[in-house]
C-alpha cells in the first residue's frame, strides 16, 4: 500500500526584531533563471525636477531598497494565488476603499 505524502502544517514565528517589518512605497520585481527577486523600495525623499543630458527634464527620485526577498521560480504561482487571496479579503472589508 502506497502511503500519502503529509501535508505540511508549517509553524512561522517571527523574530521580535523583525515585527515592525519595513515600509515600502513599490516594489521592483525581476528574476534570473531559478529565482524571481523582490526588491522593496522605500522614497528617501519626493521627487525632484532634474535636467537630462539631452536637454528634457525628468522626475528624479532618490529611493533606497529597504528589503529583498528572493522566491525559487517554483514558488512564484504559490506567492500570486496568496497575494490574491489576500487582496480579495482586503476589498472584503473595505468596500469603499479600491487600489489602482
């Protein structure tokens, strides 16, 4: 008799000194061949009219990655389907309130 693989119950604590986590106002995402890359970046400060070398003028923003977060290709699908999941809840209880 073949016997089912367990499903796993995984315990997550958080360590007290990462509890408060980082703000982030975006998030740059890109990847490599095993691994897709999330690097959460927080403003240092609003945007700042600047001139290009070729005469036009751009919006220069100063930010800094406060976290990066690494997730095998393989997890990628798990990671959407929850961020989905979460966002369904989120317009759940804020009927009011839409992104984007």
């Amino acid at each position: 008799m073949t016997e089912k693989p367990l499903t796993p119950a995984f315990n997550i604590t958080v360590p007290p000194e990462k509890l408060e986590g980082h703000y982030a106002d975006f998030a740059s995402v890109w990847h490599n061949n095993e691994t897709f890359i999330l690097d959460f970046v927080s403003m240092s400060r609003p945007a700042q009219p600047t001139r290009t070398e070729e005469g036009g003028q751009v919006a220069r923003i100063d930010a800094q990655v406060v976290t990066r977060v690494r997730i095998p290709a393989a997890q990628v699908w798990e990671v959407m389907k929850a961020l989905q999941a979460q966002l369904g809840q989120w317009e759940l209880e804020n009927p009011d309130r839409k992104l984007g």
